[in-house]
C-alpha cells in the first residue's frame, strides 16, 4: 500500500511533520516515508490511498487500561457528587471490591462481550495497540480468568493488547488486615500460573493507603523479575506512598496516576527510565484537585505518557483523544506532549520498541485524519476526527 498526498506527523523531534508526503507500507511493516516528490521509484506501483491532505499519524497506544469487568459503579459516581470521597467508600466495601464481585460472578464469554463494546470505542478513537490489567477478580481463578478474557480480545479485534497482571489492586474481604498473606497465597501463585499459561505481558501494583505497602509488594516484584517480566507502578494517586521511587529503582517501564509525586520519586524516575503515565480521566471523575507535578516533569526530562485508564469507577472513559485533550485543559500538557504520550511514549511505557513512529522497519499501525494539524485532536473535546484507521498495513474494512 502507498499513502500520498498526507500531513504526516512522523513524531520524530517532535511532531516531525512533512507536508505532502508519502508513506509506503510493505507487509506489516513501514518500508518508506518522506515527501512526495522524493517517493523511489520502486514504490511508485503500489495500490494508492491519495490521503488528500489529511493528517497522519502512528497509530494511537493505550497503556493503561482496565477493559475487563463487570458491572458498572453509576451509583458510586451519585455519592462522590453528595460528598463522599473515593477513599470512603472504598473502605465501605465499594469501589474496586464492587467491581470485583460483580467480575467474579460473570462468565469469561460475558467479560468477552462486554470488553468487546470498549475496545470498539478504544479503536474507533485511533487505537491501534492497548494494555489491559486484570485486578478484579482477585482470587486465581478470576485473575486467570480476566488475562484469558484479555488475550482472546487481541484474537478477536485489529488491535495489540499487551496483558498486565494486576492481582494486587486491592485487599478482597477474605484477607481484610492481611496483605502480606494475600501476596503469599493469591498474588503470587497467580502471576506463577499467568506466566505458565501465557497469559501476561507485564506485573503492576496499587501502592496505596487502601492498597499495599512498598514493603508488601517487594515479593511480588521480586517474582517477577524473576520470572523475566517488567514490572510498573499504580503510584501516588491519592497519596505520597514512595511508589514511584520504588518503581524506577525497580527498573519499572512506567508508574502511573503521580498526582502526589514528590521531588525523590521524580529524580527516581528520571534516573531510572521510568515513564510517568498521565490519567486525567481519573483526575476528572473523582474530582481532585492534587494535580501531577507536569513541569517538574518535564523539567526533569522523565517522558509523559498519557491513557484512558478506561475502568468502571473512577475514569468510564474509552477515547484517547478525550484523555488527550484532558492532559491539555487539566495538566496544561501541550498538544504535542499529548500526541507523543500516547505514541512514542506510550509505546515506552509498555516496552515496545517497534511502533509510535512512523519510521522505515517499524509496524504499519497508522491512523489516517480528518484534521489539518497533529494539535486538533486534542483541540476537540473527544470528537474523532479518524477518517481510516490502518493495523498492521491494512486498511480496516
């Protein structure tokens, strides 16, 4: 396939735009790219798509997702707005534990079908790649259950899912006080089971006052760095717990929320390569004010990615453009941090060296636009503007 006459964001330096360019696809594979009139002549017989000046960017990553559960928190979402705070209830047994029974009575072909819903949303927004967690299932069985859920959508749709084992997203009732038992003899024999089945990509942790500790998620991490598997960080979303410092000095790719970040987590990160990930969505639903320390950030040169963090309490959203233009109006993010958070750094965030650009060698995952400007999809406030979506080199029907 050969694509001409586009706005090409190629988001190297930056943007990277090229005006009136040409990308040339072979296979899965970006073979060329690069102006028009500088096309070789040896793709100049390829099946044209004449983009008409549109814009076009790598295909979009999402890489903080939770798309399989159940049920919905609707009701949650009543309370925050008469007053009651996220932490509280929780603590009263709603929250992740609402989700989590409601996850554990579904069958795996319900999780399916309704995953399915949201990844459509996802895709239709520009995704071409996204992380799905487990997390609420929260005993074997159910966390197996979410991962197979979670590779079967991958099957299913033109879309990379990257699977992330999250067994420690919260303390289930069964083990109320008792953390380090619950990592011992749920946490841990789960991500073994995972890891033999093939069924997860990446570990990750909550690291909060209703969560787990630094010192009770060390096992867990210890295991699977074992088990040869990276490892990220939900960290310092309602709270300084040191969770990202943790992280980075684990060589975590990524801690996420940040919103209580400190100075040491962010040196940490920096030192360690970790990619901050942005979720306003979050940020939004459960109305903070605590905002991630964004110029510190980028001060300190740690790369921003940004995601949906698509959950059903606190972010029921399924569009990156919408999480994009969140990152601007919220955390003043400019549209060019927002289109390479969810690109090249999105892409870092989950270890994958081979897309978010659009560069010779990398994957054919590109995203074709009804814009004139990389800055518009953040500009609009969730309005897609994808004319084509392009997954491994071909044109979705």
């Amino acid at each position: 396939m050969l694509l001409t006459h586009a706005t090409l964001a190629t988001m190297t330096g930056g943007y990277g735009l090229i005006p009136d360019a040409a990308v040339a696809l072979e296979g899965d594979r970006i073979a060329w790219a690069g102006p028009v009139a500088k096309l070789p002549a040896a793709y100049r017989a390829l099946p044209e798509t004449d983009c008409a000046g549109r814009l076009v960017t790598p295909g979009l990553i999402d890489c903080h997702t939770h798309a399989v559960f159940a049920g919905h928190r609707a009701v949650e979402f009543e309370l925050r707005l008469k007053g009651a705070s996220y932490e509280e209830i929780a603590r009263a047994g709603g929250g992740i534990l609402s989700t989590v029974t409601a996850t554990r009575a579904a069958s795996g072909d319900e999780l399916l079908a309704r995953a399915l819903r949201r990844v459509d949303q996802l895709i239709a927004s520009g995704a071409t790649t996204i992380e799905v967690k487990s997390g609420y299932g929260l005993t074997v069985d159910d966390e197996l259950k979410m991962l197979r859920v979670a590779r079967r959508i991958g099957q299913i749709r033109p879309v990379t899912v990257r699977t992330t084992h999250l067994a420690a997203h919260a303390i289930p009732p069964e083990y109320k006080a008792n953390a380090t038992a619950y990592i011992a003899e749920m946490a841990l024999p789960s991500l073994r089971q995972a890891y033999a089945e093939d069924l997860v990509d990446a570990v990750d942790a909550f690291c909060e006052g209703i969560a787990f500790s630094v010192d009770e998620l060390r096992p867990l991490f210890a295991e699977a760095r074992a088990l040869g598997l990276p490892v990220k960080l939900h960290a310092e979303q309602l709270s300084d717990r040191g969770g990202a410092a943790f992280a980075a000095g684990q060589g975590a790719l990524s801690a996420d929320h940040l919103e209580y970040l400190s100075q040491d987590g962010i040196t940490a990160m920096a030192n360690g390569g970790t990619v901050a990930v942005i979720l306003p969505g979050a940020f939004y639903t459960l109305r903070e004010t605590q905002v991630p320390p964004i110029a510190a950030l980028r001060e300190a040169g740690v790369p921003m990615a940004v995601a949906t963090d698509l959950n059903p309490g606190s972010s029921p959203m399924a569009s990156l453009t919408l999480a994009m233009n969140m990152a601007c109006t919220l955390f003043r993010l400019t549209p060019e941090e927002a289109l390479l958070g969810t690109t090249v750094h999105a892409a870092r965030a989950l270890g994958l060296a081979d897309r978010g650009r659009i560069s010779p060698g990398l994957r054919a995952d590109l995203c074709i636009w009804d814009a004139d400007h990389p800055a518009e999809l953040s500009y609009r406030i969730g309005a897609t503007a994808l004319y084509q979506r392009i997954y491994g080199g071909c044109l979705d029907a």
